[in-house]
C-alpha cells in the first residue's frame, strides 16, 4: 500500500541537516503533523560543514542541471522576503584550473545558457574582490548568478518556522530505524528508546541514510568521501565571489570569516570505527596557506575546522521518493544539499502529502539501483 492510498497526516523526518529540516518545515506548512529526530543536535553534520555554494556550474545530466536550477530559484525567492542578509548572497562564482578546464567549464555552460563569463587574469579583482591576479592560471570563468548560503543559519531559520508552525523537534535521539508493519513503514524507533509513529517516514540523514534504508533489505549504492571544512579567524579581505582554484575552494562567511575546503586532501583524513575523523594539523595548515596565496590581503589563520563524510550516492545524481519495497518510507540523499535544500523540501512533501510521482524527481527515483549488477 503506497501512500497515495491513504490520507497523510503524521509524518516524521529523520535528519537535522538542511534537507531533513526543509523537508520537515515544508511538510509541516503543507499541513501535516511532523515529527523531526535527529541523532544528534541540528547542523551537526554534513550540514555543518559544507562549503553551500549555491550553483548549477559545470557538466551534469539534464534533469539534475533543471533541478539545481529551481534550486537556486527558491533560495532568490527566500532572499527576496529579506531572509539572510548576512546569511544568504548571490556575488558570483569563480572558476579557473591548471589546465584548458576553464575553457571548457564555460563551453559546455554557454551552450545550455547558464549565465558565464570567460575572464583573463586581470579582469578577475573587478569581479571577485581581492583576488591576487598573479594567482590565476590562465582564463577563469565567472558566473555572476551563483551564490552562498550559511547552513546553520538557514537551518535556524527553517527551524523557527518548523515550530512556530507547530511542528516538533526531537534532537539527541541516537540512531534511528524504520518500523515496518504489514510492509508499510509506521513510524521509527532510536537507540535512546523513543518511539515516534506516523502515517509515513522521511530519511535524510546524510551519508547514514545508505545504512538506514539497507536495514530494509533496500540498497543505495554511497560514495560519500571524507572531507573537511576550515572556518579562519575573521579579517579584511573583502572577496566576495565563492572562489573554486585548483588547491582550495573557498568562500565569505558570516562574521567577516571565511571558510576552506578541497579534496586533495581527503585520503589523509582518518577514520575510526565509531566515526570520529582526524587528521593532522599540518594538513590544515597546508589549506589555509593554499587560501592566502589567493587572497590580496593579509594571511588567513583557522580558527576551527570539522571532519566527516560529505554525502554523495554512488552514481552521483540525488536519490529521492519513496521505496517501491517498502511503501511509506521515502528517502532523500543527495549531494549538493545546499543547492537543492529548498526545493527538495518543497517537493519531498509534495509527494508524502499527495500520493503523486512528481516529474522532476523521476530520474532520481531508488529504484533505478534495483537491477544493476553489484
């Protein structure tokens, strides 16, 4: 029995992350009674330490590029109440590589109409605020219609409106796991002991969503890799791009901070088996040195970072809607979170509520792992 067969009116939502809570709040104002269960405290995964530019650059299917796009529509949308001030720009993105990728990059974005911009050297400061021109290789690409949004801000801003509007917010919950009855899924139980039962159930808990979904005989295949994200010290280097190089990524974060990522450096991050990552010192160094030498200003100093998994399904493209073997139990995983947080949300709950397929998730469905070869 799948959901268009019964009136949805309870849901919970596993996942404190931008996609969990937008799925929550979305859910919630559309008229369901939500319950949200997180592991642990809101933001405090993938969400809380993701670079969240907010773009459709590059190559990538149809159907994804369409998604992303709508994507960034909500998040003009939310900007536009006067949501985000500080938390949520549209200053552009920068782009340049050690080789013809440039070029390439803004090839492939002109020919399907993202907005993009070949620059030289020396055009990119008048574009991007102080970046040394001396450390761009060759022509950059510039896409002026990209930005940045700070997760936990905007998950502090969905969250209000999940509770002013009724919902509830269980936080500390441990682990969670479906309950499946006569093959539907009827709510969820936590290691901490808790019970929440509900007409349907949401996971969207990042990189562990793999883990939970396979609880129910349903596999999704993961290539989620270990990464780090560098919060500095605040200082007066007025970039205002998000900057994509080819030794750092970076971007402007509240408070007059930056924060720093890449990937170079992921197989030298370490892993226990409780999930507790580390990785040495001199690596953190290395990054941020890599962000000074981009900046025209003073050299950056990190204040924090955090390590974990950043989640990516195994073939790339997010994974959303629910399971054809276990009805009443949608999922939601996806890179690009930040990207597609809004509009997720808002189509997440289309589907829970009115037991309809929407187009723009079709290519995204489970079940297209079901029958490839392992």
């Amino acid at each position: 029995m799948s959901t268009a067969s019964k009136a949805v009116q309870r849901v919970v939502v596993v996942g404190g992350g931008v996609i969990g809570v937008s799925v929550a709040a979305h859910l919630q104002r559309d008229g369901a009674s939500v319950v949200l269960v997180t592991e642990s405290e809101l933001a405090s995964g993938a969400s809380g330490r993701s670079l969240s530019w907010l773009n459709s650059a590059g190559s990538r299917s149809a159907p994804y590029h369409a998604l992303r796009m709508a994507g960034i529509d909500r998040y003009r949308t939310l900007a536009a109440s006067g949501a985000g001030a500080d938390w949520l720009r549209f200053d552009g993105g920068l782009f340049w590589a050690d080789d013809d990728g440039a070029e390439r990059r803004h090839r492939h974005e002109v020919a399907h109409g993202y907005d993009s911009r070949l620059l030289a050297p020396a055009d990119v400061p008048g574009a991007a605020g102080r970046v040394r021109a001396d450390a761009v290789r060759g022509p950059a690409v510039f896409n002026p219609g990209e930005g940045w949004v700070s997760l936990p801000h905007l998950i502090d801003h969905l969250v209000q409106r999940f509770t002013d509007d009724g919902g509830t917010v269980v936080t500390g919950a441990g682990r969670a796991s479906v309950v499946v009855d006569g093959g539907v899924a009827v709510g969820v139980t936590t290691e901490r002991g808790r019970q929440v039962g509900g007409d349907a159930v949401v996971i969207a808990c990042g990189a562990a969503t793999p883990a939970v979904v396979a609880e129910l005989g349903v596999t999704l295949p993961d290539a989620s890799p270990l990464s780090m994200l560098v919060t500095t010290e605040p200082i007066d280097a007025a970039v205002t791009a998000v900057l994509n190089t080819p030794r750092v990524a970076l971007r402007p974060n509240p408070g007059g901070t930056y924060v720093l990522d890449h990937s170079w450096y992921e197989s030298r991050i370490a892993e226990d088996p409780d999930g507790t990552c580390r990785v040495d010192e001199a690596i953190v160094a290395e990054l941020v040195d890599e962000a000074s030498a981009v900046l025209d200003g003073p050299p950056l100093k990190a204040a924090s970072w955090k390590l974990g998994r950043k989640p990516i399904p195994g073939d790339g493209e997010p994974v959303f809607g629910e399971l054809a073997t276990v009805p009443g139990c949608f999922v939601a995983f996806t890179h690009s979170g930040a990207t597609l947080g809004l509009v997720a949300g808002e189509l997440v709950s289309f589907e829970v509520l009115s037991g309809q397929r929407h187009p723009m998730l079709e290519p995204f469905r489970p079940e297209r792992f079901e029958h490839r070869p392992r």
